[in-house]
C-alpha cells in the first residue's frame, strides 16, 4: 500500500496533494466533533478575542467560542453540504440522464424541459424564495444545490448516453433479447459515469464555497452551527480587532478547493482514454 502511494505521489505529485487533503478534510468531517479541544458552541465572553496561542490554536471569536474548534465541527457540515449532496445529485442525476437518453423521444423532451427550467433560475433568487418557504436550515441548502446540480448531472449522462444508444454493441445486445435495465446498468454506465465523476469531484468544493456565500448572506445554514460561513460571516465584524477569524475560516474551503480541485484534474487524467493515450 505504502509502495502504491510512494509511486503514485512520484507520477502525479498534485493529485496527491490533492488525495491527501481530501483525505484530511474527510477525516475532520468523520471525527472533528470528537477531535475538537473545546465545546464548538461554548459560550466564555472573558475569553473572547484571544490571538491564536497554544491554548487557542485559532484565537476565540467574539464570544469566546475556539475558533479551532469550530472549524473541526465545521467539517461535518461541510462534508453534509458538499459531498453528501453532491453524491446524492450524481445519483439522482445519472438515473434521470440514462432514462432520457435511452427512453422515447416524447420522454426525453419532458425531461429535458424539466431540466432547462429548473437550471435556468436565478440562484439568489431561489435561495430567497425557499428560505421564505422554508426557513433557513441545512436541508433547505442542500434541496437548492440538488435543484441546481441535478439537472446538469442529468444532462451530461444523457449526452453521453445518447451517443452509447446508437453503438454497434448496444444494437447488438438489443437485437439478442437483452433487456434495456441490463443494457443500462452493465454497459452503458460504465462508459458514462467517468466523466460524471469527474465533474463531481470538481463541484465539491464550488458548493462548499457557496455554502459559505450563502450563509454570509444570511441565507444558509443559521447559527449558531459552525458552518465555515458562519465563521466567516462573524469573523468580518471582528475583522480589524480579530483578523485570525477571517483567516481561519477562509483556510479550510481554500485547502477544500485545492483538494478537491487536484484530485478532479489526477481522475481525469487517468479517466479519460485521450489524455491517457497522451500519457
């Protein structure tokens, strides 16, 4: 195993940067409630704007809370808000993309008219009115980003699987009998979820970072979670007393991004068969 990551990090010294950081990310998102030094939501005013120190690694915030603290609890949700929904996205997507490309044409112009609408909205604008509807909470964040990322998933696979449907292997196996769920599941997905993969691994970090735009705008996760936002959004009141909040609230969704962003360009470098016959 060790052999494997020494060799890999030799081939490909970004994607893993870009594995270990994820990997670190994920593990915070796992365990940063428990790895936490202090309570996230701990209320001690006498402490409040402390600079970072070995007692605070990150410095306290204006109420005292550990801003260290809070960045690791921070984590779960941003794990919850960017992978969690995304992996859901790609899933709900994928399922809806092969329907489309393999389904009647009457079927296909419905769906993709649903997509169209849905993608062609405003997101501010939508954030606003499910906020107003709903309130706002870390399931309303997720449904807006799955309304938004649904569609595009779903687009991309029947993309791909309209050029799949008219293959000579697939012709082939629907002149044998072969059932359209096996032709779906066996051979056409496969040769399409590469590039979902891809895309999704990109987006991880794009919604990580709207998370936090959107919650700085008041329209995300509400406090007092400690949302990467948030810390971000309290940090800035603080801004000219307390500068280490800005800092240690923006470090993680730039490290997320980097992450992310490097292991998306290493996958699809091994997953799309040009760059690998380049290679």
């Amino acid at each position: 195993m060790f052999a494997s990551l020494s060799d890999f990090a030799r081939r490909d010294p970004l994607g893993f940067i870009g594995l270990m950081l994820v990997t670190m990310i994920l593990f915070a998102g796992l365990f940063g409630n428990w790895l936490a030094p202090y309570a996230p939501s701990k209320i001690d005013v006498p402490s409040r704007l402390l600079a970072p120190s070995w007692e605070h690694l990150m410095g306290t915030d204006k109420l005292g809370r550990d801003v260290f603290s809070r960045i690791l609890a921070g984590s779960a949700l941003a794990l919850q808000i960017g992978v969690v929904t995304v992996g859901l996205s790609v899933v709900i997507g994928t399922v809806l993309g092969l329907i489309a490309g393999y389904g009647p044409r009457w079927l296909d112009s419905i769906l993709l008219l649903i997509f169209d609408t849905t993608y062609s909205f405003p997101t501010v604008i939508l954030g606003l009115a499910l906020v107003t509807l709903f309130g706002p909470s870390t399931t309303t964040l997720m449904g807006l980003v799955m309304l938004f990322l649904i569609p595009a998933y779903a687009r991309l696979v029947r993309s791909s699987t309209l050029a799949a449907k008219g293959a000579d292997y697939v012709l082939a196996l629907r002149s044998m009998g072969a059932s359209s769920g096996r032709i779906l599941g066996i051979h056409i997905l496969p040769n399409v979820i590469g590039p979902v993969i891809i895309v999704a691994c990109m987006d991880v970090p794009a919604i990580i970072a709207l998370e936090a735009g959107l919650t700085y705008l008041g329209l995300g996760v509400p406090p007092p979670a400690p949302s990467w936002g948030r810390i971000l959004e309290e940090g800035t009141g603080s801004i000219r007393e307390a500068p280490w909040i800005v800092v240690a609230g923006g470090l993680p969704i730039i490290l997320a991004t980097l992450g992310f962003t490097f292991l998306g360009e290493s996958l699809r470098d091994r997953l799309d068969p040009k760059r690998k016959g380049r290679a």
